[in-house]
C-alpha cells in the first residue's frame, strides 16, 4: 500500500471484510508518499507482480463518490524504464463532468456517469505487442499502444491531481495472467 508518508494506513484506507471493499481516500493537503518528495498525495494498492513480457489483466469492480475530482483511480506504472521516457503506460482520471468521468490521462472518455455506483473496469496489457485495452463493463472502450520497454505494475486507489477529497473504493479485484 502507498500511502501518505506521515499518516498511518488506517487513517487513509479501509477494509469491509463483510463487503469484501477495499476504500481509499486522500485530501489534496496530505504529504506525498515519500518525505521530501513533490509529487501529489496519493493512497493507492501497488501489485507486486512486475512484468515485462506476456498479457496481463487487472480487473476489479469500482466506485467513485461525487466530489472526486482531478485523482487517477488506476494506473500501470513504468517501474524500470528508459532515461527519458513517460513513468506510466496509462493512468485513468476520475472528473467531476457528466455525473463523474473518468478519462485515460484528460483525453479519451471511458465512461461518464461513474459517481455513486458500482460498476466494472477491466485494464488488459498485452506487454509482448505493445497493446492496452481498457474495457468499461465488459465493453471494449480503448485501445491504445504502450509507452515501450519496462518493467510494469498495475496500482488502484486515488493519485490526487486535484483539490479538496478523493476517495474511490474496489471489489472483486482480479489479476490475470496469461
């Protein structure tokens, strides 16, 4: 888990055993996850399983609560990659337009209408051709080439870009391999 540097994880993430729901949630004031570093606040799952070749999936069931705005709620981190290129393959934008949005990076639409209800986000790479899919409830929605060789995780929870609370909360969380 990341988290705040400053805060311990309970002040920043929450486990219901009875509902199997993972909710995390940051304010756009939190120190960053490391002391000393200027990047923006974040509480976000950070999958162990690296890769660099073969076809991966991570597929959970999300929820968004209105006022999120401007926090990417999944991402496939560029771990180890080449001096000079991008540090993430895709990163998905919740924003307050449409009843909630969320985007890849501030472009592509991948669903509007996400606040305040539950539905399903699956985010496929296929590493060996270079390829991601990003599906909203089964339906194929994007695809999109990676950034290139590296060595990659998946990570889900709040990456805060924006101002005010972020929160966005995951079950069913699936990882596939193939």
């Amino acid at each position: 888990m990341h988290k705040p540097w400053n805060l311990d994880l309970s002040e920043r993430y929450g486990y219901n055993s009875s509902t199997k729901t993972h909710t995390m949630w940051v304010n756009s004031t939190d120190e960053p996850l490391e002391e000393g570093s200027d990047t923006d606040p974040r509480t976000e799952m950070r999958w162990k399983q690296e890769y660099s070749s073969g076809k991966h999936m991570w597929d959970a069931d999300v929820y968004v609560p209105s006022g999120t705005n401007g926090a990417d709620i999944m991402q496939i981190l560029r771990g180890k990659h080449p001096s000079g290129t991008p540090a993430t393959d895709i990163m998905l934008r919740a924003s307050s337009a449409n009843g909630g949005t969320l985007k890849r990076y501030t472009d592509a639409v991948i669903k509007t209408g996400i606040y305040n209800t539950w539905w399903n986000l699956k985010v496929a790479h296929d590493a060996d051709a270079g390829k991601i899919q990003v599906y909203a409830d089964d339906k194929l929605v994007l695809t999109v080439d990676d950034r290139g060789p590296a060595t990659r995780y998946f990570k889900n929870g709040v990456y805060h870009h924006g101002s005010g609370r972020a929160e966005a909360r995951f079950r069913n969380i699936r990882y596939w391999v193939k």
